[in-house]
C-alpha cells in the first residue's frame, strides 16, 4: 500500500490499518542486520525489500515487513506482494508500547499462514 512520511497502510483481514512509520531506533536495528547479511547477499542472489508486502491468504492482505529477503525470483502475488513461500526472512521489529498483541501473536499467525519460513 502507498505510504506517506506519517502513516503506513496495510490491510488485515480484508480492512484498512494505518500505523505510524518505524520509528529511528527500529531503523536502526533493521540496518544493523542489513550490515550482517549483506556480505551474503549477491553470492546467493538475495533481494532487500523494506517497502515490498506479504500477500497473506485467503482473503487479499498484506503485511509490509520491516525487512524482507527473497531470492531474485520471488513468486509475486501482485506488484504490491510477494507469495510468503517464496520470502526468505521476514523481519518485525518490535515495537514499544501498545503493539504487542499485534506484534508477538497477530504478524507471526498471519506470516505462517503466508507460508513464509519460520524458525
């Protein structure tokens, strides 16, 4: 879904969520790891995606993971989604305050539904 500088829109279970952006300290967490993984990355042919979705069956939702790596041929949904199967690693970062329902149960169901791995 698009994005502004104030808001991010995902869709669950068929409705509208709009959520503030990740905040710097998140951030900077995701571009920690981004430094870990990156020596790998072209020798396996893997793709970084921050602002690229997880199509989560049945109904035509999405998730926006704070990181998402696919090889190069990712199986995709739609242009706006990726088919969770072909996601290597999704990333969450969680985060602090009134989000942990949503953090800790609702996004991994809602992943491994989507078929993305899990460890």
């Amino acid at each position: 879904m698009p994005t502004s500088t104030d808001r991010c829109y995902k869709i669950r279970l068929g409705q509208v969520v709009v959520s503030p952006p990740m905040g710097r300290k998140s951030a900077d967490i995701v571009d920690r790891l981004c430094d870990v993984l990156y020596p790998l990355k072209p020798a396996n042919g893997w793709r970084f995606y921050q602002c690229w979705g997880v199509h989560i069956p049945p109904l035509p939702d999405l998730r926006l993971p704070d990181l998402m790596v696919t090889p190069d041929a990712a199986e995709q949904y739609d242009d706006m989604r990726v088919r969770g199967h072909s996601a290597l690693l999704v990333v969450e970062v969680c985060s602090p305050g009134g989000t942990r329902v949503v953090d800790w149960r609702e996004k991994p169901l809602d992943y491994a539904r989507a078929g993305c791995p899990s460890s």
